[in-house]
C-alpha cells in the first residue's frame, strides 16, 4: 500500500514538472490569431449555385432533375410494356432455348 501512495506522487510530481516545461516552452499567447477576411467564392464547390439568390435556383434545379427521372421513368414503363419490348424479350429467349437448351431463369 505505501509503494502505491509513493508511486502516485511521483507520477503527480512528474506531471507537474512536464506541464511546468511545456508552458515554458510552448506559452499560450505565442501566435496572435489574425481575422480572416471572407474569402469565399460566389459559387458553392460543383461551381452551380450563387450565394444569397443561389437557394432558389438551387431548388428549381432539383425540381428539374426530379421532373427528368420522373419522366425517364415513365417512358422505361412504357417500353417495358410495349410489342418491341415483348418480341425482343423472346426471341432473346428463344435464342438461348436453341443455344443452351434451357432458358436461364427458369432452365426449362
């Protein structure tokens, strides 16, 4: 028990004396910190959007994209349930059947 206690002053002791040379060495008040003026850009990182007034075209560019996907989906849809969608679909299979003997999924 008594090593344990002079083992903990020593470690305080230690402590203390390294914080002692520290402040010495690397005192608080060394380096004065300078304001920045702003130097942001007018535009975010991708280059697109102004400061103040960007927010808006921000949002109307979302719309946009969103109004392009929406629509790109709706003519996937489409093609997807078309003739030509259906003649290439088995006649691809077809090919397969006469080729592999089986169809890929289902291997009939």
């Amino acid at each position: 028990m008594e090593t344990l206690v002079i083992l903990a002053v020593v470690v305080w002791i230690l402590f203390k004396l390294v914080q002692k040379v520290t402040s010495k060495l690397y005192p608080q008040d060394s380096v004065k910190v300078q304001e920045k003026p702003d130097t942001t850009p007018a535009t975010d990182a991708w280059g697109n959007y102004p400061k103040a007034e960007g927010h808006v075209v921000l949002f109307e560019q979302f719309r946009r994209e969103q109004a392009q996907r929406q629509q790109a989906a709706k003519e996937a849809e489409t093609f997807y349930r078309s003739r030509e969608w259906r003649r290439l679909r088995y006649s691809a299979t077809a090919i397969n059947v006469a080729y592999a003997g089986a169809a890929p999924v289902t291997g009939w």
